[in-house]
C-alpha cells in the first residue's frame, strides 16, 4: 500500500524537524505584536501535530486562548537546516499525555515534575511548513555566498534546496 499524500508530507516534515531540538515558537500578543519564545518539541504525532509544554501561568497561554494561529522555526545552522511550520495551537490539559511525554529535560523548566496542576501542553496542528536545506550542497551553497561578498550579487540557491510543505 502506498502512503498517502499527507502522510508522505508528515514524514517529510518529520524526517526534516526530527533531530532539531528546539524552536522558536511565535504567537501573537493581546496587542497584536509577534512573541517569540524558545521552545522543545516533545514529539510529533501521526498527524504531524506538534506538542510542547507550557505552564498555565504563562502569557503563552493566555495569547493562544485569544489568537491560536502560530508559528514554530526550527533550524539547526551547522546542517544548513531551515524549517518554518505554521499551524493553529490548541491548549490541552491531559495529565495521562503530560506523563506520556514527561522526561529529565521539562523538567529543568517546570521543577515540580508532570502532577503540578499548571503543567500544560500545547497542540499544534500545522497547516503548511517551508524549508531551506543546504546540507547535501553545502560546500557549493558555501562558494556561492563566498562569490556573492565579492561580486555583491545575490547568492544563486539550487531551487530543489527550498520547498514548502502542505499538510
């Protein structure tokens, strides 16, 4: 049997974001304003959806509550990876998935350990994702940015090094 189109984008999405750790995960203010906060994704589920953990005390939650419409960037430098992945966030208060993900690391962020009646998690159900991956041409993306400082042209990117991701 031959995946489907979504589950052939999720793995794609999954394949490219699975090694990065963090993200900055961007959501709108009460005044409107884009917040940007480092976050840890814990997992991605079958559908693609995305999960980390907040407390319920944060104003994270709050501007979630009013606009759920988010962004989370992962990018990972040194491999020459770029993944922005836009979807709509849903607040969710489950102790049995807070103790499904719960490891040593949220930990270090919320010290009283997975029973704290204010440990939450946010769902995020992507829409679209897009990206920019240079690891299997780096050394040419390299020459190619050394060229454009000296020429003061823009760098010319392998289009195949770029792609958008509909999920």
């Amino acid at each position: 049997m031959f995946p489907t189109d979504s589950m052939h984008h999720v793995k794609e999405l999954k394949d490219k974001i699975d090694s990065v750790r963090f993200a900055m995960f961007t959501c709108t203010d009460k005044y409107g304003h884009l917040i940007a906060t480092p976050m840890t994704n814990q997992e991605m589920g079958p559908a693609g959806e995305l999960w980390f953990f907040t407390s319920i005390n944060t104003d994270l939650w709050e501007n979630i509550a009013h606009q759920p419409e988010v962004n989370a960037s992962f990018a990972e430098p040194k491999d020459g990876l770029y993944v922005s992945v836009s979807g709509t966030a849903e607040r969710v208060v489950d102790p049995v998935k807070v103790h499904e993900l719960w490891n040593p690391f949220v930990e270090a962020w919320l010290p009283s350990g997975p029973d704290d009646p204010h440990v939450a998690l946010i769902r995020v159900v992507p829409h679209s994702a897009e990206y920019w991956d240079t690891a299997a041409n780096k050394m040419v993306s390299l020459f190619a940015v050394a060229r454009a400082a000296l020429t003061g042209e823009p760098p010319k990117v392998d289009p195949v090094e770029h792609g958008k991701i509909d999920l």
